[in-house]
C-alpha cells in the first residue's frame, strides 16, 4: 500500500526493492519478492540489479520463458553489439534446449540470422526447430539457406533431397523440386 502512495519513482523503485528483500530474508517468501522484483523493471527498465535477481529468480525456478524475457531486457541495455549478438547466441542456445515450445527459440535464432545470415549453427537449429514445429515453408526456406552453405558433397546432397521431399510431399509443389534437380 505504501509503494501506491509514493509518488516518485525512485521512491516506488526502492520500496519494491525492501519489500521484496523483507519476503526474502524473514519470509522465505519468492513469490511474493518476484512480484515486486519485477515491478522495479517496469519503472526503471535499466536497473541491472533487479534485472539480475530477476534472472537468478526465474533460473531457479525453471521459468526459461521469463528468463529469456528478462535477459532479452538486459541485451538491451548492453551497448557493444557483438556482445548483443553473443548474448542473442546463448539465449537462443538455452531457448533451444529449455523451452519446449519452438516459437521463443525460433525468434531467437532468426534475430542470430539477421546478423549472421549463414551462421550454421542458427541454420541448423532452424531446421531442426521447424521440423518439429512442422513449419514446413520455413523449413525449405531454412534448406536452401543451408544448401548454400555446406561444403561436402554427401550433406549438400542430403540437404536437397530433404528440401525436394518437403517440397514435394508437404508443399504440394512438384514443379520446386523439379527444378533443385534440374
């Protein structure tokens, strides 16, 4: 009630914050500290304490869908971009690996390719990412970025007959694998 009082934001900010350490250290109470852990954000979006504790907080709990959020925010605040671009890499990594659904992992490898548009790492994830998904006009697409890129033989070849079988049996278009192999 006293955080609604307070008009400053400052203030706002550091009465989230002592009432989220109180439910901490006397309560054992996170829930409850994680609901005022992420007001300070919303206030200050560059406050990189709460950011940090906020990050700690969803690791622990398993909550890599809020994770990534929060550390999305914290990339924000970074101002050399091939520390972005790192940081977009290893989040896009925990995504894969964490996040059941696809679409957060999906978005992540796409913002890797934006910069790097024939990073086989991004590709390969793309791939395998839109194969379980069943986005299958993503995934041709995803191949023919990929085909481009790979320099033995044997993958190239794997690689175009998975894109002519994709065209063919899940695009309904016959005359596109034709013409990988013509």
């Amino acid at each position: 009630q006293m955080v609604r009082h307070a008009e400053e934001p400052e203030a706002r900010i550091a009465l989230h914050r002592r009432i989220a350490d109180i439910m901490v250290e006397r309560f054992s109470n996170t829930a409850e500290a994680t609901r005022h852990y992420e007001a300070i954000p919303e206030l200050d979006p560059e406050d990189r304490d709460a950011i940090k504790v906020l990050k700690e907080i969803y690791e622990q709990r398993r909550d890599w869908e809020r994770y990534v959020e929060i550390s999305e925010q914290e990339l924000v605040l970074l101002e050399d971009p091939e520390q972005i671009q790192a940081g977009i890499r290893d989040l896009a990594r925990t995504a894969s690996q964490r996040i059941r659904k696809a679409g957060t992992p999906m978005l992540l490898w796409e913002r890797v390719l934006d910069s790097h548009p024939s990073d086989p790492e991004a590709l390969e994830q793309l791939e395998l990412l839109c194969e379980r998904e069943r986005d299958f006009p993503r995934l041709a697409e995803v191949l023919v970025q990929r085909v481009e890129i790979l320099e033995k033989p044997d993958e190239k070849m794997a690689a175009l007959e998975k894109m002519a079988t994709i065209y063919v049996s899940r695009l309904e278009l016959a005359h596109e694998a034709t013409d990988i192999w013509g």
